[in-house]
C-alpha cells in the first residue's frame, strides 16, 4: 500500500521564524516529528512518502499515486489543512487525519474519511487492524493514555534534514500541573509518561548519524515534569552521550520551579541545553491565581529568570494579557517585566480558550466565547470577550508589542540578557550557511535596516564586553528582525 504523508503549512507567525531562516538557508523551523512518528507505526513493507508543505509543495503525481493520505497538525494549521482535505477529496483519496487539531475539533472535518485520534500509538493499531480486516470506521478515539516505551523511533529517514534550522525529539507526554487555559493535560494527562533513556539516545544517535550538528528540542510540555528520573535516569546519560559526540544543543520547555534546583541546571547545561521556553505568562498575582498557574506564584519570577541565566540557561517566555483581573496597568507592568528580565524572545499573546480546557468551559458556560482559538497566541487575536472590552485589550496587546519589538528597546533588552547570562561551554559549530548569515544580517540589518544604529553598536558593545556571546549577538538581531516583521504585518 501507497502512504502519503502531508503535514500542513504554518502561516506567518513569531514561531516559524521565516525571516530569519533566510539568513541561514533553511526552509522551516521544525520537522514533523507528529508525522515521522506514525509512519513509523505503519507497516515496514508498505510505502512511505512524506511531504513538509512548509519545505516542499505535494503534486497531483503525489497525490495519484498514494492510496492513502494521513494528515496530522496543529490548530495553527487549520486553514492550511483545509486546503489540503479539499485536494485529495478532488483527486479521489482517501484522508485518515489526527493530531491535536482533529483530536479537539472532529465535528468540524466532515470530509476527512477517517478520523484517527488521540495518541496514534493506541488508536492507529486498531484502525490498521479493521482495514486488513476491510471494515473501518470513521472515529477511533482511545479511553487510555500509551506507554511511552513502546512508542517507535520517527522514521528520519522521510525528510531531508538540510531543510530545517533544528531536528525534534520527544522524551515524555503530559504535565503535573493545571492550568486553566492549556490544553496539554486535556491532550497528554496530568502524570508524564516517558520513554526509556536508551530510545532518547538511539533517536539522538540516528540524527547525529544522519550528519546533524546543531540545536535539537526536545518538544516535551514540561521537561522537569520528573525532576528525580531526569536527574537520576536521563540526564547522566545525556552528558556521557556528549562526550563522543559533539556539535549538538538541546533546548526544551519547562516550568519556573526550574529556578528551584541549581543540580538540576548544572546537569542540564553539562548534558548539552543551552535554553528553556517557559510560561511566565503575567507578573501579577491576581491573574496567576485567575489561571491556576500555580507553580509561578508566591515567587519572585525577575530573580528565577535571573537565577536560570546565570546557571547558563537563556530564557524565552510565554506571556498573556486578558485575564479577568487584567487592567489598564497590567500592560506596562508586562512592559516592564520583559525589559528588566532580559527575556529576548518573549512571546506575548492575547488569552484564548481551546476546546477541552476548563478556561473553555467556564467561558462557554458565561457566553463569552465568539468563536475557534487560531492556535497561534501571537497573532493579536482572541476568541473570548475580555472583561475589559476587546477594543481596551487590542490596544494595550499592540503597546506592548510595538515597545518591546522596537530596535531601541529590543536591543537594549538583548545587552540586558548578555549581561546576566553565564554562557555554557557548549555551542553550535560554525558552518557556511552560519557564517554566510553574518554578513547577510550586515547587509540588510547594518546596512538597510532601520535597526543599523543599535545593530552596530549592538556588535560593538557585544565585542568589547561579552566577545564570547558575539555570535548569539548577532542571532538575536536576526530574530529581532523576524519579530519585528511579524508584529509590522499582523499586529500593529
């Protein structure tokens, strides 16, 4: 059997970094790692191709020839896998779809033949099983969560990595906490379920194999979400990994109780992490409190992100504005926040109610929801009625994105970081492509940007006072580009 494998395009957004993988030669951020996963659930023995629509276009030839087509993505994707449910039912296939955004809303692809949902470890096998048997049904959901150690390695070998800026791999599913608007625990559970450290280390072998050097994430919702069985299970074995292998730097996602445990920074730098995204999501208590965000209260979150800097980690964080007890200060106590802490890639979002979270079912049961979350929290859109109006809250989300995404406060920011951070001894080896983005980012940022005054003394700054941190210096203006051409074109 022909499998076709399609994973949507992303629309611009601050997460797909298409300005800024211009500078480096690639085509998107990530590989579909969802996609790889379930191919690797598929018969050895039938035929597999895959195509990254955010890297390559499908053709009628592909589509012909396919017997199936599985589709998988993110509520970011919506429009883009609308599309592609249109193209395959005018060529007559077949489409078994899943993933997080089927899983959330089945009622709304009415086309797709076959609706595989959940985790694709429990609920493929069934699926393939009635199609041997030559009768399937439509939904297939699962009443349990799977046991990560079965979970296969994804097939690398259906990309081509030279296409993208970072491989992906996955080490747990689920989070101990609750917070009221994520919609990870409704998805994956609230007890982490992880794999074995030998098949995180089999999956970083088949990519260092396959000749990657550079940054990989591990996707995981919280990677702490264990602190004894990382601390005493998978990190050693990560550090031992490094010592043979170099040129590759993990980040991944976390909680702020990171802050808490200076053994597990030090075992996390020494093992090859470099960065952590993290949930601040507001300085105020009140609106932590609002969302249950539990392990970000009663703390002093500038000194945490300060503490994990120095420790050698850079923090990117996730922020909302439109909690009930937002005000009009609550935008300038965020301003001020990103600025002090030196959080270069923050990204600001306005709150939004996914399908499944209690935030969504609150707000359903107060008629205050006017339609679908976008999936993008980046985008300046919402799909609840904020208690200040949404007018109120348009225009504070738009001040602080026009502050903090302006060069003279984006930069000043990023000498703010430079400053705290205590730079790890790993890094990323210098390649053409990187080495080329140097002297690309002079030209359009130094040169033609109007960005070149606090571009070049940026690079001065950096040269005198931090030369080992020159080349994330020069990152950062990248991003800082992209950033900006995010906000000029869909926010303000």
């Amino acid at each position: 059997m022909n499998i076709l494998l399609i994973y949507p395009a992303y629309p611009d957004t601050f997460w797909s970094f298409n300005y800024a993988l211009k500078y480096i030669h690639k085509k998107a951020a990530y590989p579909p790692l969802g996609l790889m996963t379930v191919a690797a659930l598929l018969p050895e023995h039938w035929s597999k191709r895959l195509v990254d629509l955010n890297v390559e276009s499908v053709s009628d030839k592909d589509l012909l020839w396919a017997d199936l087509v599985f589709v998988g993505g993110m509520a970011i994707q919506r429009e883009s896998a609308k599309k592609i449910i249109v193209r395959c039912k005018d060529a007559g296939r077949k489409i078994v779809a899943g993933g997080p955004l089927f899983s959330a809303e089945p009622d709304v692809f009415a086309e797709v033949d076959h609706l595989v949902l959940d985790e694709a470890e429990m609920t493929l096998p069934v699926f393939l099983e009635d199609l041997k048997n030559g009768h399937t049904q439509r939904v297939y959901r699962a009443s349990e969560y799977c046991d990560l150690r079965n979970s296969p390695a994804p097939c690398l070998e259906l990309i081509n990595i030279k296409h993208y800026a970072s491989m992906s791999v996955q080490f747990s599913r689920g989070c101990p906490f609750n917070c009221e608007f994520c919609n990870v625990t409704a998805l994956f559970g609230h007890r982490q379920r992880m794999k074995s450290p030998c098949q995180v280390v089999d999956e970083l072998d088949r990519i260092y194999e396959a000749g990657w050097r550079g940054n990989i994430f591990f996707v995981d919702d919280n990677f702490i979400g264990n602190k004894k069985y990382i601390k005493t299970e998978l990190l050693p074995i990560l550090i031992q990994w490094r010592k043979n292998k170099k040129g590759c730097v993990f980040y991944t996602e976390t909680s702020i109780n990171l802050a808490d445990d200076p053994e597990l920074m030090d075992l996390m730098v020494r093992a090859g992490f470099d960065s952590v995204f993290i949930g601040i999501e507001t300085p105020e208590e009140a609106g932590l409190a609002e969302c249950n965000k539990v392990q970000n209260k009663n703390r002093d979150l500038l000194k945490n992100v300060r503490v994990i800097q120095r420790a050698g980690l850079q923090v990117l964080g996730g922020f909302i504005v439109g909690f009930d007890s937002d005000t009009h200060l609550s935008f300038q106590r965020q301003i001020n926040f990103i600025q002090n802490s030196g959080i270069v890639t923050a990204m600001v979002g306005m709150l939004q109610a996914p399908p499944g979270t209690r935030l969504f079912d609150r707000l359903k049961k107060e008629n205050r929801l006017t339609g679908r979350v976008s999936g993008d929290n980046v985008d300046g859109t919402t799909n609840i009625i904020p208690q200040m109006g949404l007018e109120s809250l348009l225009e504070g989300y738009r001040s602080i994105m026009k502050h903090i995404y302006s060069p003279n406060h984006f930069y000043r920011r990023v000498r703010t970081f430079l400053r705290e951070f205590n730079p790890p001894e790993v890094k990323i080896p210098m390649d053409f492509q990187r080495f080329l983005a140097f002297f690309r980012s002079t030209f359009h940022l130094g040169i033609w940007g109007k960005e070149r005054f606090q571009y070049w003394y940026l690079l001065a700054w950096t040269l005198v006072r931090r030369p080992r941190l020159f080349p994330l210096a020069v990152t950062f203006a990248i991003y800082g580009y992209h950033y900006r051409r995010i906000c000029e074109r869909y926010i303000l």
